[in-house]
C-alpha cells in the first residue's frame, strides 16, 4: 500500500513539472512578406517553438505581398523593408525588429578578393551604363588607394538547438553603434576579368528594391544626380534612369532565392539582397564605398553604424540618411519592420500575445543565436522604439 501511494505521488509531481514546463497554451500565427527576413526567421523560428511551444508560419512572396495580405486582413503579422506609401490597412503599426545589409554579390570566379563598388559605380552597373567588368569606371575602383576600418567583436554564448553555442558578435555601445578598433588604408591593384556583366533584378513587389533604389538616389544626390533620378519603388523596373526591358544583360528573378541563384549560375552575374543568400549560395560580395569615403563590407557592424545615423519616425520607420559621413557604416543597410496590429484592431488576445512574443524574440534572441545570417542586433533607440511598437500588440 505504501508502494502504491509513493508511485501515486511521483505521478503527480512528475505530471505538475511537465505543466509548469509547458505554456499555458500552444497556438499558431501566420505571416507573409519579405523575403530580405526569410533567412533569420527560418532558423529562428524553430528555435521559437522549443522555447514557447508555439508555431509560426511565415510565406516569403515579398514585402509587397506581405503588405498586400496585412491589409486584406489575411495574416496575423507581415514583414516588410519599405512602409506603406498608399492602400494604409485600418489598424497598423510598424516594429523595427530586423535590420541587415544588403549586398552587392557577384559571380567572378577568376577574382580571388573583394571587389570595391563607389555609389557611382553600383548605381552606372544596375541601369545598364556599365556593361563589362572591366570597364575603366571599375577598375578605377579597384586600382587606388581604399580606407578600410575593422571593428571590435567579442564572443557570446546562445542557446541553439537545446545546446550552448559559441559565436562571434560586434561590440556595440549604449547607442547601438559598433565599436571600432582600428582603421586604416591599403593599396588596392584588382584586375577585373574581360567579361561582360548580367545584372539580375526582382520582378516581384520588393521592400529590398526600394530599399536599394534609395541608397542609389540618395548616395548618388547632387552632383551625380543624373545617374540615379527617379525616386524607389518597390518595382526595380519602375525606378532605373533606363528602360531595362530593351537590354539583353538584364534578367528578373521573383524573390532573393532566385537573384541569388541566377547569379550563382552566371560567370559574371551580378544581383543583390540580403547577405544571407550571398553567404549560402558561396557568392563573393563588394565592399561599397560610403559618405566617409571608405570602403565596406555588407555586415551587421557596418549596418548598425549606418542605421545610427538615421531618424527614427513615429510610427516606428527609419529614414536613412545616405550623405551623412559615419565612419564604418555599411550605406546599404536597411531596418526591416513586422507590421502588427494595435489593441483598437480588436483582434484575439491569444493570438495577439504571441504576435507579441514572436517580435521581442525576433528582436532580441534571433540575432544573438544567429549571427552568421549577417543580422543586426538593435540597441539604442531603435530597440527602445521597437519595444513600444511591440507594446502596443494587444
């Protein structure tokens, strides 16, 4: 009897730790959007799952779709690098919960280093001005003198899989921008191979796009002007200085994936996107030069340097200022945003909480437990904004 009521006992306490391990509910969310995000919220969201019990489901069609599917009220949570300029959805607010570079790739098997793009260069190469590589515009680029900076990093430790994994990370202060360690100035000579150049550009509705055609209007503001006049879209069509349907070395791809493969399989192919997909499709990337002058890498140190110097909006977006000089920014770095719905959306608690618990982890575990996606971790006020954002999900 006393057996019996021993195994009674363990019973119970075995089944309330299991309980008190558990959530108190498991449910599912469902969003749709940029694919420039795929890349972080496909390893972390499995990661979400072991920590919260919880499921999201996310369809990278573009932040165009994305936009498109919050405002026909078919998803929980969209993602989205550019913001509304029309169609505003009734309820809506803007989360800056992801930020990354995005890179120049490119396919030169022959070339054994990175390249270095000015703003005049990338922005002559993607209207079609440029149409081989090794027109005078980039070896001149690639036959000088460069400034480079190299940034302090420390190692951390994040939980990955149920296990503790140690990684890389960059030093940032209290402002959220990258400590800097060293800079200096090197003696470039590159030769550039006789090969002419495939520019490969996406044809979907893409905040990567427009977030693209800003840096090429913004950087290139002033005396070079001409080379980049039209203001970004999210069509990249829509915004080159030159009717790109009539050249032979343009191809369109819908979505990253299929930039970053395109390019993958063309000896001199050149695209661009998150730097994710230059890291898993083993392409090179440029260094580009910034308003300071130097050249630099697509990184979360330099994206974190480069969004430091942009405002911050009420509604939670970032505007970028390209002509501001800040030395070790990367100028192609872009805040990305979850769009969420507000408490007067009047949408179900349950799920609005864990809308809300999938943002905070987004902002602040994604990037710590996966660095090597080439994401940024905000700091500063960019995270205190995105914790206000993410404060009004209810």
């Amino acid at each position: 009897m006393k057996l019996q009521r021993k195994l009674a006992v363990t019973v119970i306490a075995t089944a309330a730790l299991v309980l008190s391990s558990s959530p108190a509910f498991a449910g599912q969310i469902n969003g749709s959007g940029a694919t420039f995000a795929q890349p972080l919220i496909d390893v972390c969201k499995v990661e979400f799952t072991k920590d919260t019990g919880h499921t999201v489901n996310y369809t990278a069609g573009g932040s165009g779709k994305g936009r498109t599917d919050f405002t026909k009220n078919l998803v929980d949570f969209a993602a989205s690098d550019a913001v509304y300029t029309a169609d505003f959805p009734a309820h809506l607010e803007y989360a800056p919960v992801y930020a990354a570079p995005i890179a120049i790739f490119y396919n030169l098997p022959t070339v054994k280093e990175s390249i270095y793009l000015s703003e005049a260069t990338v922005a002559q190469i993607f209207s079609g001005y440029i149409t081989n590589w090794d027109d005078k515009l980039i070896a001149a680029d690639n036959e000088r003198t460069v400034k480079t900076v190299t940034y302090k990093t420390k190692k951390v430790t994040a939980k990955v899989g149920g296990k503790n994994v140690t990684k890389t990370v960059p030093v940032l202060d209290k402002k959220g921008k990258p400590v800097i360690a060293s800079t200096s100035e090197k003696v470039v000579n590159i030769d550039l191979p006789k090969q002419p150049i495939t520019v490969y550009y996406r044809t979907d509705s893409s905040g990567t796009s427009e977030q693209f055609g800003k840096f090429l209007k913004g950087a290139n503001a002033g005396a070079n002007e001409r080379l980049w006049p039209k203001t970004a879209s999210g069509t990249f069509a829509n915004q080159t200085p030159n009717n790109i349907s009539t050249f032979f070395n343009f191809q369109g791809a819908s979505g990253s994936a299929l930039v970053a493969a395109g390019v993958k399989g063309k000896v001199g192919g050149i695209g661009y996107g998150e730097v994710s997909w230059a890291t898993d499709n083993k392409l090179a990337v440029a260094n580009i030069r910034n308003a300071a002058g130097e050249f630099i890498a697509p990184t979360a140190a330099g994206t974190s340097a480069f969004l430091g110097g942009g405002t911050i909006e009420a509604n939670g977006s970032l505007t970028a200022d390209y002509k501001k000089a800040i030395s070790g920014a990367y100028p192609i770095g872009t805040a990305s945003y979850g769009l969420v719905y507000p408490e007067a959306a009047k949408k179900n608690a349950e799920t609005q909480k864990i809308v809300a618990a999938w943002h905070t982890y987004l902002l602040e575990q994604c990037p710590k437990k996966f660095p090597e996606k080439g994401y940024t971790q905000i700091t500063g006020p960019l995270y205190d904004k995105a914790k206000a954002q993410i404060a009004k999900i209810k």
